[in-house]
C-alpha cells in the first residue's frame, strides 16, 4: 500500500504535467481527494463503533434504550461534522485555492 501511494504521489506530477499554478491545482486535487477519503473512511469506522456500543448498550440494558439513541444520534452528528469540516477544506482548495497568489 505504501508503494502505491509513493507512486500515486510521484506520478500526479506528470499526469498534470504544467507549470506554477497548474501544479498547485493537481497536488491540491490530489489533497482534496485523499483528504476526503480518509476523512469518509474514519467517519464511518466512528460511525459503527457507536452504533455497536448503542446496540451493545440496549441489549445488556432495554430500559435505556431511548437515552442510548439520543446519546447515539449526537455522537454521529459530531462525526459526520468533522466530515463535513474536511468537505469544506477541500471545496475551498479546489475552489477559492488561497496558494494561487
């Protein structure tokens, strides 16, 4: 995986083969694209963690489900903000690129 990715790295270059500003705008594709996908792939690792401690939860304690769901629904509302957080990072270096002079 690692190699991969040392390749993916030293190949972008070339794939958007330019000058200044262009390469500017193909590493922050490239950021914006890896920045999402491991912002996804965290966001739903956090997101099943808690669902399996609110099931867990419920099952050794029914009487608390309601306030386990509650507690559960504002867990991945905080999850999936941070989400959202990279989402606008990555619209903006796309976008409105503050390294474009």
């Amino acid at each position: 995986m690692k190699k991969l990715m040392l390749l993916l790295v030293a190949f972008v270059g070339f794939a958007f083969a330019g000058e200044g500003e262009s390469m500017i705008q193909a590493y922050s594709v490239l950021a914006a694209g890896v920045g999402l996908g491991i912002a996804a792939a965290g966001g739903g690792i956090g997101m099943g963690h808690t669902a399996a401690a609110t099931i867990a939860g419920t099952a050794r304690n029914p009487g608390l489900g309601g306030k386990l769901m509650t507690t559960m629904f504002i867990a991945l509302a905080m999850i999936e903000a941070q989400v959202i957080y990279t989402l606008v990072i990555a619209l903006i270096a796309l976008y409105a690129n503050p390294f474009l002079g």
